[in-house]
C-alpha cells in the first residue's frame, strides 16, 4: 500500500482579541491576537483570514504584515514583533472597500503562539467591524 499524507484542517476559530485590537489600528502599529494553544504539538500548520471594515488605505501598495510570536522560555511572556517572527505579507486592495484577506498555510510552533498584525496601509483601520479567524492542520499519514 503506498503512503499518503493528508492535511487536515481543523474547525475555524474566532480570534476576538485581535480584532478588538485592529478597531483604528494606526499605520505602522501592531494589533496582537490572544494565545493560541498549541502545546501538544499537533498542528505545524495555520491559515489565517482577516475581514477589515471598509477604509481607504493611502500606500501604494498596501499591505498587512503577519508575524507569529512563540511563548519565550519562561512559560510567560511572548517574542516581540521582529523580522524572525515575519511569516508573510497580506497584500489589500486599494480603493474604499472591505478587505478580504487569507494567508496560504503558515508554519507555526508546537508551543502557545500569538499571532501579530503589523498596519502597513499607509491610513488607520476602521474603528469596528473587522473579523478574524484561524484554523489549525495537521498531518495525516495515510489518511
């Protein structure tokens, strides 16, 4: 019989914490999701989805950066937003509209985890109305 390795995701989960925080998130500041456990290690993979309320963004090309923050070694507090927590861009249309945004499968630790989103629309999020989910994989061999 040959291997297979099946991804399976797990139900989508509300982050309320991150989206209070991106409620008139200014360009260049970081709205912070509350802990993701992931402490048995079962899931190496998330997918995010964003919802922002309608604005206008003013950047040329602007963009979400999404950065996933370990538990540090103390069991208590959590790393800092730095270019070794970047896992990736969401890119946003411009134009006054709602943004729709996901992120392909992020690799994350087998640890608690947060998740960060740093404002790089060149204009300050929507005071209300914005929506974030995650959902956690994991790997199946043979199904």
């Amino acid at each position: 019989m040959a291997n297979l390795l099946k991804r399976t995701a797990q139900s989508w989960v509300e982050l309320t914490t991150l989206e209070a925080a991106l409620q008139s998130l200014a360009t260049g500041s970081t709205a912070t999701s509350e802990a993701i456990d992931n402490s048995g290690g079962l899931y190496p993979e998330l997918e995010l989805s964003l919802i922002l309320a309608s604005f206008t963004p003013s950047a040329t090309f602007p963009y979400l950066e999404v950065h996933v923050l370990p538990i540090t070694e103390d069991g208590t507090n959590y790393a800092d937003v730095t270019p070794s927590t970047y896992k990736t861009t969401l890119q946003m249309a411009t134009g006054a509209s709602a943004k729709y945004l996901t992120t392909a499968r992020l690799a994350v630790p087998a640890s608690n985890f947060k998740i960060a989103i740093v404002n790089q629309s060149g204009a300050t999020l929507a005071a209300s109305g914005h929506g974030a989910k995650y959902s956690l994989s994991t790997l199946n061999l043979n199904g």
